[in-house]
C-alpha cells in the first residue's frame, strides 16, 4: 500500500525480521555494536591516563559522562522515533514515513542547539565552581567544554537518524557505523597525542569523530527510504504524538538514571567512599551483563512497534524471555557460587571480605532486572510509554526510602538488597501488565516459558545453597558442574520445544560442516 501514488520497494524484511535466527543475529550484531568499542576503551584508559596526567583523563572522562546525559535533550525522540517509523515502514506508508523521518531530525536538532547553549553557559559555573580542576588547567579545561557544547545537537541528530535503521531492522548496517563511530570516541584522543595534550585539542578530536559519525549515520538512513527528499518534511499532525510518547519516555529516562547512581551517593554519605569502592567495583562488573538484554531489547523494539501482527509478537515475546533467562542463568548462578574465589583472584582479599555478598546479591538482582527488560520494551514498543513512567514515578520515593533504611542499618549489603528489592518488584510489575493489557495471545509457549522461569528459580536457589555450606573451592566445583551436567539434560528434554531441538540440531550441525572445510582447507593447503 502506497500513498499519493508514491512508489515504494515492499518492506519484505518485516516478515523475516520476526524470525528466531533474525532476531539472533540482530541481537548478536548489537553486542558486537556495545562491546568492541569497550574493549577498545581498555586498551585506550592506560595510554591516555600516563600521557595526559590524571587531571586531564578526569575532565575527559566526564566529557564522555556529560554527552551522554546530555542526550536526555532529545526528549524520548529517538525512540519515539524508531516506534512510528516501524509501523509506518510496515505498512508502507512512505510519504508518512518522510515526513516522520525530517520531522525527527528537525525537532532533534532545534533540542540539541537548545542542549549545547545550556551546556555552553553553564560549562564556567562548571570548571571554576563545581568540578575541583586546578586553577592552571581552568582555562584549558573551559575550552574544551565549549567544543562539547558543539558535539551536543550532534549527538541528539544520531539518535534520529540510528531510528531509521532500527526500524527498518538494519542492525548489520547500523552496527558496522556503530563501532568504528564508538571506537573514534576513545581512539580520536589517542590520535591526538603525537602532537599535543591539551585537553582543547583532545575534546576536539572527539568532536571530529562525532561529526563523522553523524554524516555516516545521515547517508545509512536515507538509503533506507524511498525519495528521501521528495517531500514532506515536516509532519505537523504527528507532533503531539512525537511529544506525548517521547515526553513520558523522557521521565523514565530521568528518573531511571537517578535510581541507578542514587545507591552510590547514599553510601557515600552514610558510610565512607572505602565503603562506595567495595560496593561499585562488583557493581560497575556484574552489570557488564546488561550488554546481553539491552542489545535484544534493541532488536525487538521495532517488532513489538509494529502492530501487523500481534501474534507473532507474542511468540517473540516469551521466546526472548526464555532464552535470555536461559543464558544468564548459569552465568549469574556461577558468579554467585564463586563469587568471594573471582573476588579474590581479581581484586584482592579485602574486597572478597567485603564484597561478596554485596556482588552475590546484585547479580541476583541483574537477572531478574535483565528479564525486567523484555516487558518493558514490549509495553514501550505498544505506544505506552506512560505506564513504564508511571511504575518509576511510584518506586523512586519507596526505593529511595528503602536504601537509606538499608544503607543505615546494613551497609552496601542493605544497598545491594534494596536495589535488588525493588528491580524484583519493577519486573513484577511490567510482567503483570502485560498478562493482564490481554493483548498477548496465550498458548502452549505460556507452560515452557513458565517451566523454565521455576527452574530458574531452583538453579539460582541451588547455587546460593552451594555457596552457602562450603566454602572449599574444589568441593563447589565439583558440586556445581554436577548441577551445570544435570539442569542441562533438564533443559533439553523439558523446557526447549521439539522444533527448537530440531534447530539447535541444524545450528550444530552447519557449525560442525564449517569448521570442517576450514580445516580441510588449511591442511590441504598446507601439504601442497
């Protein structure tokens, strides 16, 4: 279906982008996207620190904080975005789908020179006032942050133009932009060394590959539409519905942070900043784990948008469930059997002394948050953004309350527990929404989803048994691989369906004929 006798390739990708293997390979994609340039910031935080001094790598580091929260500008535009262009897409309403796409990127620059004139006026109140930087390096220091003031509208125009590929299920394209673009945000300043330190020249840099980012994303998403400068390009009948669905994700994106950090600033003044060390080092580790439900989420996003066929959201739906809760379960079921072994062997003694209920009870707690993540990009995905903002809205003051009582009592092991208390309750509550809205269909998925969910619940409970009663290393080991041998067997035979065997088999075996014709290829080679 077209519009105004517009002509338009088919969207025959919706169909296919519903499949498992897409999904998996989309979402496969998007952890490549997030972790590469992570490695990379490994290798880059060294170099940089001993070149420039820890001063310098102070104000870069939260340059890098301050662009990222300034891309709470675009006021849930982005994704907003991505949501309306997903059904626009699926439906084939091209003309609606332009005058979506520019009026995205119009509003998103108009809030991102909004953004950076904030930032700009406020960046002397900043380093002279706030931030304890040495008078010496003030001057320096303002400079840069008048450079960050420019990359802001920058930034706020990537997230219109990366919704065109989500919608559109581009995540192969979108991620071959995504990681050399993220890669230049640590490797720009490195480039820069050679030549000089100065903070101006390095935030510079990093503006350079922001500018560089942004035009390679602009290209990549209009070749994703048809006649992209045909007209309209403005769309004034969706300007309520941008703002009411982008204004509502804008208060979850505020408050969810704050909730976030809050456990942080609490301890800290509560306790010690030795007692915030102990607390957010097996923190900022444990939760490398949301690479994982993040990058699905991404890629169910735009599906459970597009409202052509809400049956096909259901599966995808408890499928996505099911298989995130079965990979990290054993993942985080083994972070809490040797949690005070890794503690030990990473960070030291003191920290296993310390810390090792703090980590076994967050990773409890990024578990449950991870499947938290599914229904609330489903209900998100349905237009109802303001549900998931109303749930945060009521939890702050509760949590907020919670973790001082928590805190003040029991340390950073009642800050733990509080924070896991109340993603428990949060995922409680998204999942009940979304079983009683009746918009999922209900069928023979419902009793293996909820098999593998009680299961779940079981291996988790064995693995803090297992820690509990022992604490010889070799004796857990030995205890949990029998565990890890049997809930295996379990799995495959009670909770994965027939067809999903079958799949698994195929997967295998296209595996297994690969590596075997590398090989035979490399020796045959080899021997002539």
């Amino acid at each position: 279906m077209t519009q105004n006798g517009d002509n338009e390739v088919p969207y025959e990708a919706t169909s296919e982008a519903r499949s498992g293997s897409s999904v998996a390979r989309n979402t496969l994609w998007n952890i490549l996207g997030t972790c590469l340039p992570l490695l990379l910031a490994l290798v880059a935080f060294p170099i940089l620190i001993s070149s420039i001094g820890k001063e310098r790598f102070g104000v870069l580091a939260i340059a890098w904080v301050i662009l990222g929260y300034f891309g709470l500008f675009d006021l849930g535009l982005g994704r907003a975005t991505t949501r309306f262009l997903a059904g626009s897409f699926a439906r084939e309403h091209v003309i609606e789908a332009r005058a979506l796409f520019w009026t995205s990127l119009s509003l998103n620059l108009i809030l991102g020179l909004i953004g950076g004139i904030v930032f700009a006026v406020l960046s002397p109140l900043l380093v002279v006032k706030v931030l304890s930087i040495s008078r010496a390096l003030q001057p320096e220091s303002l400079n840069a942050f008048y450079l960050m003031a420019l990359t802001v509208p920058l930034v706020n125009l990537t997230t219109a133009v990366r919704g065109v590929l989500e919608a559109r299920h581009r995540f192969g394209l979108l991620n071959a932009i995504q990681i050399p673009t993220s890669a230049l945000t640590y490797l720009a300043p490195l480039l820069v060394l050679p030549f000089s330190i100065s903070l101006t020249w390095l935030i510079g840099a990093l503006a350079v590959s922001r500018l560089l980012g942004i035009v390679a994303f602009l290209i990549a998403a209009l070749g994703c539409l048809e006649n992209p400068f045909a007209g309209p390009f403005f769309a004034r009948k969706k300007l309520r519905e941008l703002f009411s669905y982008g204004g509502w994700l804008t208060v979850s994106n505020v408050i969810g942070p704050l909730m976030v950090y809050a456990d942080r600033f609490v301890i800290g003044s509560l306790s010690s900043m030795t007692a915030v060390t102990y607390y957010s080092t097996p923190y900022e580790a444990v939760t490398r784990l949301w690479a994982l439900p993040q990058s699905l989420s991404r890629t169910v996003f735009p599906i459970f948008a597009d409202d052509t066929a809400s049956h096909h959201d259901a599966r995808i739906y408890k499928n996505a469930i099911k298989y995130l809760a079965l990979i990290l379960a054993p993942i985080v079921t083994t972070i809490i059997v040797f949690a005070p072994d890794l503690l030990r062997l990473w960070v030291g003694e003191a920290f296993a002394r310390n810390s090792t209920l703090v980590l076994q009870i967050l990773a409890a707690g990024v578990l449950v948050n991870s499947l938290a993540l599914i229904p609330f990009t489903y209900i998100q995905g349905v237009g109802r953004p303001d549900v998931t903002a109303k749930f945060h809205l009521v939890e702050a003051p509760f949590y907020l309350l919670l973790l001082w009582f928590g805190v003040q009592h029991f340390g950073i092991v009642g800050s733990a527990a509080a924070w896991t208390i109340r993603v428990s309750v949060d995922g409680f509550l998204l999942a009940l929404y979304v079983r009683l809205s009746g918009e999922l269909v209900v069928s023979d998925d419902d009793i293996h989803l909820s098999r593998s969910l009680i299961v779940i619940s079981l291996f988790i409970v064995s693995g803090c048994l297992i820690s509990a009663l022992t604490g010889s290393t070799s004796i857990k080991i030995f205890v949990w691989v029998l565990l890890l041998v049997g809930s295996t067997y379990g799995t495959w035979r009670g909770l994965l369906m027939q067809h999903e065997r079958r799949g698994l088999y195929r997967i295998a075996g296209r595996t297994l004929n690969r590596t075997v014709r590398i090989f035979s290829k490399n020796y045959w080679q080899g021997k002539s």
